[in-house]
C-alpha cells in the first residue's frame, strides 16, 4: 500500500511513528511542511522536517517533542556572549550541525529536497520525506502591538510571543510562485491513501495545501484527516491562535468545514466531538490522545480502516 | 609608543601576550596572518586571527595553545556523523560560533577586517587586531605522494598529514592581487617600532610580507625580530619542514637572511645562537623560551630594549 501523510511538526511526526507501527510494509511519502522555516546566524532551519527526521530516526528529544535528545548549548551560550540576534530561538549544538550541513548543500546549489534525502541517509526514517516546495515560502504573522502593525516571521510570533499577541493575519510569502518539489505530485498521484495528520490545519497541513498543484493533485483520492483538536482545543500547541486569525472557530466541525469536501472523504474525530458532520465526509469517533507510540498507531490504524471503508475495500 | 607586530598563530599570541605586559601603555596594533584561512563546512575559519583573539582576550585552551578553553564537540561529532568532510580538522562547539558570527557578517557583506574588529568587541584583546588583507588569500603546498603531484590546501597538509610528506613549493593563491586590509599601512607608518615576533617565518610572517605594499611600508622603520629558531629547530610546530620546503636552512642564521636587510634591523636569537651574524642587522642573543607570560615578557622587553638601541633612543 502506498501512503501520502502531509505533515507539519511534532503531531504530525508522532502520528507517522505510530503510522509505520500500524503499516509495517506500506511505503509512505511524508509531504513535509517548510513553511516556519527560518534562516538564523546564516543557517537554514527547517524545524518541521527535522522534527520529522528526528522523531523517526531515534534522534528526537522524547519530553519536548522538537530537537535532539542529549542536546547541549555551548554555541547558542556563545553567540549570545557576541551579542548576536536572535537570542529567542533555542538551537542546540547537535541541531547545528544539522543546519551547517543544510545549509552547506543549499550553498553548493543542491535543492532543499535533495539535502532533506541526503540528511535522511543518516536518520532513515523509513518513510520518503519531502519537503512540499524547494521554493522559499515564508509564513508571516500579522501582529499590532506598541511597535504598530506589522508582520513578523511566524517563529518570531510563535517561538518568542508565544502566540502571544494576536494574530490579525496569517501571510505564507511566496506561495503563489512555489511549485511542489520533485516527487510531491508523483507521489500522491500513486497514492492509495492521503493522510491529514493531527497538524496545525493552518500553518502546517494548510500551508502545505497551498502550495499551487498540491490541492488539485489530491481530488479523487482518498483523504481522510485526524483532528487536531479535541473538544474544542488543540491537543498541542497553539492552532486555537492560528485557526482564530484566519476566522475559524477551534472545533473538530469547524477544522473539517476549513478542509471540506470534495477535499476530505474521511474525518477522525475524539470521542467527546462525536456530533461532528459535514456532508461528503464519512466521521468517525475514537479516543485521538497519542499518549504513547501504541496509541498513536491505534489512531494511525483506525484512520486507515476509515480510508478502507471509503474506498470499498474489505480487509 | 606605538608598536606594530606582524603575527601567526600560537607563537605569535604568546608573544604578544608577553609584549602586552612588557608596555603596558603602548599602543600596539596585530597584523593578522590569514593565509591559513580555510572554509570548512561553508563557514570561513581564520585559525590565526582567533588564536591572537582567544589567547589575548583569555579564551585559549592555554595547553594547547589553540582553541578554546573548556570546549566541547557536539557539533563536530554530529557533522561526522552525517559523513560530512573534512573530518581532520577539529572545530570545538564554541569555536563554531566565532566561525557563524564571522561568517552571517561576511555573508552580509562586512569586510574581514570589520569582521575581527566586531569579535574583538567581545573578547577586547587589548590590541587593535587587523587581518593583513580583507581579500581571499590561501597558501597551498605542493606535494607528491600515491595520487601524484599535487597542491593542497595549507591546513590538509599541516593538521590532516601533520607536515609528513615534504612540500616541494609553497604557493599564496590571491596574493598578488591582494589590498592591505584598511589600516594596515597607516598603523605601519605611525608605527615607532614593527616586531616579528617567533611566527612562523614563510607561512606565518612570511605570507603577510608577501600582501603587495606591506614589505614596502616597512622600509625606514625599526623593524625587530624575534628568532622562532633555537639552536636548528623550530620552537613548536613545523617550522623545519615550511623552510626546507622554500630551500631555506632551519637555523636562526637563514631566517635572519631570509628576512635580511634593510627589512631587519634587529634579531634576538637564543644564547646557543649567538653566533649569528648578517650585515646591517643588530643581533642580540638571550633565553628565548616563552615557557610562562613572565618569559614571554621578558622577551618582548629584550625585542623592545634592542629597538631603542637600534633608534638611539636611551630608556
């Protein structure tokens, strides 16, 4: 079976892990979200990705969710010590290396999908990580404080605000010119299967939609999507801040109305958002928290069954 | 009074830590050796320009007379991880922050010489240090060995084959066509005396000699060596192998020579070199081991006592 997963950070990645659990032999494509990408001191950082990468290559720090395990700091300790800006996003030297490397192939002319493949040599995550654009596209945040109204790099808005300030907008720079990077449209045109993780629905699984050519490549297939939110709340996170600037109540109906039909055919909700219903959309509810890997494969395993049920396949 | 010291590496930080406690009141103004810069990992390391930098701002490793201080290798163990080359060349978590800081500035257009004065705001070296040139300028070493006659780059053939293989010449790319970095020939020209301290004298004060109208600027000046020479061997380092490598004796005698008059006018060579003489060049012998900063002080003083001498000035 072949299975296209678009995914953003830290939900999306537990998901996939509890999805190889549950489809040992499927072949899954990760669609990966590159839209809170940021270049810091110089050096590309890609943190969905790379929390994709590490959280399924046995690197990622298990509590936090993003970053490495057994990570230290002597070089944000010493960038600070110069002074340099900015001193709110926590890299970890471990992490560096990853984005010295990123950034040494991007320099050198490579693509951003061909170092995501290079730096997966190392990681084999068992599945086929792709960035959804090798084109620079940025998500920016509306925000109004002392300063004025301005937009500010999503990072900065969700790393050092924390979400803080309300967003007035959601901007993704640059995704009206992207084109999918090679492999993306391949690989859900032969998809059997195209899986919404528990993602942010805006700045992961929604940007990765707007990438031109995506959201046509997927009419016809069969999609079904895990909500992110739970009784009227994101499970992590702060996708109540994001879905609130961009006008859409935080709900398990209202996240699967931002999809929609004729995108979505199938739609995993929590047990306690069992009234959820949108017409074309086949609903089902289960308990959705992935407090370990054995229940995000449960999850992982009951949104294939959902999958198989539409497409009239018995198992 | 104003001194100017053309300096390498570690031999040449020492000095200068000596020379530091010797006059206090001077006004003393490093000129960088940058012909052993190298990128590695696409960021720009200026080995010598860091270790004047760390040894005089009190980051050094004191014992190995390079690097930091209390450093770690998270960084460096993660790039090999990821199979990245080179893998000889050992950068320290807190040394990869100097190499980013340094790097994002030159990216954003910064010379090099703004570059090192920007870090020196943090470590304040108590010398104005200057890189010879802000041009790219790199010394390579012609070889032989079972992949043929061959240039590599200085720190392959220095760090990585621990000068064991002969150098058969001794090439600075870019030198020809380099500029002074600003500053450079006005803080000769201010200069009351220009010391050599015990720098390599071909890879080291040689290289910054052959930057196109530094040789020049000091003619008429009090120039004052110190000998990196005791007794036919190099104090530390490899010395040996970079003079036989331009058909220059290891001897505190040919190095004399090799800088010559009317460049020199004065030389301290060790107690058991005390036989050296050159024509036009006053020659002084004493203990010239910089076993602690006290020796090394002491040195800087004989350098500077010799260079009164020298001018006719009495103390």
């Amino acid at each position: 079976m072949r299975i296209v997963a678009l995914a953003g950070g830290i939900g999306g990645a537990r998901f996939l892990r509890g999805l190889k659990l549950a489809a040992p032999d499927a072949e899954i494509t990760v669609i990966g979200n590159t839209g809170d990408d940021i270049i810091l001191f110089g050096l590309q950082v890609c943190p969905d990705l790379d929390t994709v990468m590490y959280t399924l290559g046995g690197g990622i720090h298990e509590e936090q969710g993003w970053g490495r395990a057994g990570e230290t700091f002597a070089v944000k300790e010493e960038l600070a010590a110069y002074g340099v800006e900015p001193q709110w996003f926590g890299l970890g030297d471990r992490d560096f290396a990853t984005h010295i490397v990123r950034t040494q192939m991007l320099n050198a002319g490579y693509p951003l999908s061909a170092v995501t493949e290079a730096l997966c040599h190392r990681w084999r995550p068992g599945v086929r990580l792709i960035p959804m654009t090798d084109d620079r596209v940025e998500t920016h945040v509306v925000i109004e404080d002392d300063r004025g109204r301005r937009a500010v790099h999503f990072q900065e808005w969700w790393v050092r605000l924390r979400a803080g300030v309300p967003a007035q907008d959601i901007v993704l720079v640059g995704a009206d010119d992207a084109k999918p990077a090679p492999g993306v449209l391949d690989a859900i045109a032969e998809a059997d299967v195209v899986l919404l993780p528990p993602s942010n629905p805006v700045v992961s699984v929604g940007t990765i939609l707007r990438i031109p050519g995506i959201r046509e490549a997927l009419t016809g297939k069969t999609v079904v999507g895990v909500s992110p939110i739970i009784g009227g709340a994101p499970v992590r996170g702060m996708a109540d801040a994001c879905l609130t600037a961009i006008g859409v109540e935080t709900s398990a109906q209202a996240v699967a109305e931002l999809y929609g039909s004729p995108l979505l055919d199938g739609w995993l909700v929590a047990e306690e958002d069992a009234g959820v219903s949108v017409e074309g959309v086949v609903t089902r509810a289960r308990p959705l928290l992935m407090t370990d890997e054995r229940a995000a494969a449960d999850i992982a395993r009951a949104a294939l069954d959902l999958a198989d049920e539409i497409r009239g396949v018995t198992a």
